[in-house]
C-alpha cells in the first residue's frame, strides 16, 4: 500500500465494488474502531487509509418486490 492511498483507491485497486456490493456502509476498522464511510458522497471518497486498517465493503440487501396474497 502507497501512502496516501484512498478508500475509495483501495476499492479500485481490488477489482472495484461488484453488483452485489453497496458503497453506502463502507466500514474501515481502524485500531479497534470502526469508521462507517458513505462512498456515494465525495468528502469520504478521500478518506485516507492507514497502515493496517481493513475495508470492508458490504453486500447489499436485496428486498423482494413481490407481495403475495390469498
């Protein structure tokens, strides 16, 4: 990892989210801390990583549309 590196660039570099995958809880665990990161808003896009912290980029809930009835 470069310094200077963003969390959004790590993403990037990793093969990018997928279409299964939301960047609106983006979560870097920091020294026992977690930082929820919304990478749909440019102010978190620079988040800057640090050595030794981990991206973890959540699955999306998909919700079924379809409601049944009797």
């Amino acid at each position: 990892m470069k310094d200077g590196l963003t969390v959004y660039q790590a993403i990037q570099a990793a093969g990018g989210a997928t279409e299964f995958s939301t960047m609106r809880h983006v979560a870097i665990l920091r020294e026992n801390k977690i930082i929820d990161c919304d990478l749909t808003k440019v102010e978190f896009m620079k988040t800057i990583l640090k050595s030794g912290d981990l991206v973890n980029v959540p699955r999306k809930c998909f919700v079924s549309e379809t409601e049944y009835s009797n």
